[in-house]
C-alpha cells in the first residue's frame, strides 16, 4: 500500500476514458464485496458501463451471457481498485 497505485490508475483512466463506449473506475471493490456482496458490485459495474440504469440481470449464468452479448464488441475500461 501507499505506492500510488491508484492515483496512476485514475490519471490514465481520466485521460483516455473519453475514446472508449463504455468505461468505469470501481473503487474499493474490497469494501464494497463484504458490505453489500459481488452480485451487487457486478450489476453496478454493469449498469454504469453500459450506460443503461439497471441492467435487470438476475442469476450470475444468465449475466454472464448478458455480458458477452453487450460488451463482446465494444472498447471498454474497467478498473477494479483494492481488489482482494
């Protein structure tokens, strides 16, 4: 900890976000996974990178193939921060 890690992610995700359909800067992924589980975070992740509100994916199987119909083609940035 205390590398600026985070701090060179988010310099490189605000300076090329902007050439990219879909993009997302999830922090504190840790954090967020014990409070309020993956399921949540995934579906958040999903709906802010989509741009789309709430995806309204229920089970894991059928959002994993959501995601390769919706993201397959399309440049996307996504960072995890303090992933453990």
């Amino acid at each position: 900890g205390g590398m600026g890690k985070t701090t060179i992610a988010r310099a490189i995700y605000e300076q090329i976000y902007t050439q990219l359909e879909g993009c997302y800067f999830l922090a504190n992924v840790r954090e967020g996974s014990q409070k309020r589980g993956l399921d949540h975070l995934q579906v958040e992740l999903l709906s802010k990178t989509l741009k789309d509100g709430n995806p309204n994916v229920g089970i894991s199987n059928t959002r994993i193939n959501f995601i390769k119909d919706r993201l397959h083609s399309k440049k996307v940035l996504i960072v995890l921060d303090d992933v453990d």
